[in-house]
C-alpha cells in the first residue's frame, strides 16, 4: 500500500480529531470533565528514545476519568512516515471513525498508551 498524500492525511486528520473530540463530548480547557484531549503526543520506543510534541504536530491524547476518579489515556498519533520499529501501540492503517472508536476501547481495556494511525478514510460529518 503506497503511503497517503501528506495533505489529505492531516487534513482526515484533523478531521478526525474533531469528530472523536465531539463523539466524547471532551473538552480541551477543563480537566474537570470525564474526558478532557490536548494536543501533546509522543512517539517513544523505550524509556530513553522519545519523542514529544505539545503543539499537536504528532497528534493528539484523550484523557477518560475511570471509576477511581483518575485519568487513563490514549494518544491518537500521526505515523504517516515515522519509523514504525519497535513503537510500544496498536497500530492502524486505512481506518475511520468507528475503527478508531474501537481501537480506543481496545486500548483502554488491555492498557495500550497509543494507537498509530498510517492513513485515514474520509470522516463525514465531521463540521
């Protein structure tokens, strides 16, 4: 499969971003909420090789308040091109919204920090 053109990645992207944003009702200024997103993400192959964004360049991470009243995340990171070689997640390639919906379940339930997407089906109705 021939890598996504990087425009159309970013801009599924952040398409994408938005509608897990409004699917979860999360906010972005308010860590009060059950589910809160900023734009820091990482891309770490061990404990001393990481790699970290806060400007949302690499993606993004979706905090959920658990029953114990604390923040389990998962991070939804851009690996369009990246070096996907020993990077710790559930990686993904050609998915959607309602993939990546499951792929967040997945990672909450059996404790994955990050889901690598390669490229992205068009996201609609996402405004």
């Amino acid at each position: 499969m021939k890598p996504q053109n990087a425009s159309l990645y970013t801009r599924r992207f952040n398409l994408l971003k938005r509608a897990l944003i409004q699917h979860f009702g999360a906010s972005t200024d308010d860590f009060s909420k059950d589910v809160c997103a900023t734009d820091t993400a990482s891309l770490r192959w061990g404990p001393e090789a990481c790699i970290v964004a806060h400007d949302g360049s690499l993606g993004f991470t979706l905090y959920f308040r658990n029953e114990e009243d604390r923040f389990e995340m998962v991070q939804i990171v851009k690996a369009r091109t990246c070096s996907k070689g020993g990077l710790v997640g559930i990686h993904v390639r050609q998915t959607d919204l309602d993939h990546v919906l499951d792929m967040i379940e997945k990672a909450l339930r059996d404790g994955f920090e990050s889901i690598y997407i390669e490229s992205i089906d068009p996201i609609k109705g996402v405004k």
